[in-house]
C-alpha cells in the first residue's frame, strides 16, 4: 500500500472496491484543517486534502477523485451539515444519529425547563434505541401534544412585529423532522454494515489531535507531514 500525493489531496493506493464512507472535516485552527474520507469497515482513511474552510464542493471533489480510480461509494455516513449530502446525491446517505443528538442538545441545552423542550430531549436521546417508524410515532405524538404551544407568538412592543415566542424548541423539532430520512438509513441496508455514527473517523480524529498536542510547537508544513503520515496507516 502506498500513498499517491496530487496538488491538493492524498489518496492511498489500494485495489479499487465498493466502499462504504465515512466523511468528516476537522479543523486544527480556525483556519487550517483537514476534509477525510474514511472506509469503516476496512478501517482504513481512503483520501483526504488541506482545507481552509469547509464546503460541499470540497467533499464532491474527493469523491470524483475516489470515482475517477475505480472506487464505488456504495454509501455515505454524515455529521448533518447542510449542503453536503447534495454531493451524494443518489447515494444512500446515514446521518451521524450522535451528531444529530448534539444538535437537539445545542438547542434545547442538556437541561432544557419547559416541558415540551424536556419531552422532545427524551425522544431524541432515543434515537440510537429506534427504528425509523417509532420514532417518527414519537415525533408525531409529540407535535399533536404541542403544535397549539409551538405556535405561540409574542409581539414586539416597540415595532409591534411579531416572532414565534419557542425558535429554538421549534428549530430542534424542524431539524429532527427534516434530517428523518436519513436517520435510519443504516437499517435499510443491512448487508452494507453502514454505521449509524460517524465515531469511527471521530474517535481517529481524537487520536490525531492528541498526538499533535504531544509534539506541539511544529510549524504548519511540519505538523502537515506528521498529519498525512498518521492518515496513511
């Protein structure tokens, strides 16, 4: 196995096979990280590259580079950041079910005070226990319960406008509902062995911050090499 650099990105040369991928981006600083593409049965980072900010169109060009040598995505697992599933489209596509409890989290806080917030908590951290039919029950018994609360209004008293009184319980619900044929995509395709997390390339990204933080003080060019050394093993 070796390693074949091109301008911007490093692909491992291995024979070309059906892959099943795990995408993610992590940044070192604000404005130096790395987008990688990782085959989690395989346990194996297939092709990653240099960014400076995160876009759909970098993950499109590592995955026309992986096409362009052979390689079949035969599926895609995401962290949820909009825009880029539209590079896999026509992909079967998991969104990582943690990254979606984060983003519950994010809106509601760990302790959310009113109970519908408390109520919709619960059901996501349920996700990971679920099929995509239960939780959807769930969802909409939820809604049917709290639609009248959802739509609470409160007006300005200054410019008499109006906004929605709950925007954060609401967009923690939008989210949920929206992202729900994606959540279970791994129990559709069984024979795929799709997880349902993106933990694999997370836990590995862990791994590699902990070893810079070790041998801090590299310079940027330095620390790349270290970066590309780690990935291609």
């Amino acid at each position: 196995m070796k390693e074949v650099n091109g301008d911007d990105s490093n692909i491992i040369d291995i024979i070309p096979r059906s892959i099943v991928v795990v995408a993610d981006a992590t940044f070192f600083s604000r404005s130096d990280g790395m987008l990688i593409f990782r085959e989690p049965n395989l346990k194996q980072n297939l092709i990653w590259k240099k960014i400076y900010v995160e876009t759909a169109g970098q993950y499109e060009q590592l995955k026309l580079e992986l096409e362009s040598k052979g390689f079949a995505i035969k599926a895609v697992v995401l962290d949820g950041r909009p825009g880029i599933r539209d590079s896999f489209r026509g992909i079967p596509a998991q969104m990582c079910q943690f990254h979606q409890v984060a983003i519950i989290r994010r809106y509601l806080t760990s302790r959310p005070k009113l109970e519908a917030a408390q109520e919709l908590m619960i059901i996501a951290r349920q996700l990971t226990k679920s099929n995509e039919k239960y939780f959807s029950d769930l969802l909409t018994a939820w809604y049917e319960k709290w639609q009248k609360f959802l739509k609470e209004k409160t007006i300005n008293p200054f410019t008499n406008q109006w906004f929605y009184t709950h925007k954060r319980l609401r967009a923690a619900f939008r989210s949920l509902k929206n992202n729900l044929p994606y959540l279970f995509t791994y129990q559709k395709y069984p024979e795929l062995h799709l997880p349902n997390t993106t933990n694999s390339l997370d836990g590995y990204i862990s791994a590699l911050k902990n070893f810079l933080n070790v041998h801090r003080g590299q310079g940027r060019s330095s620390r790349n090499k270290i970066i590309c050394q780690i990935l291609k093993k």
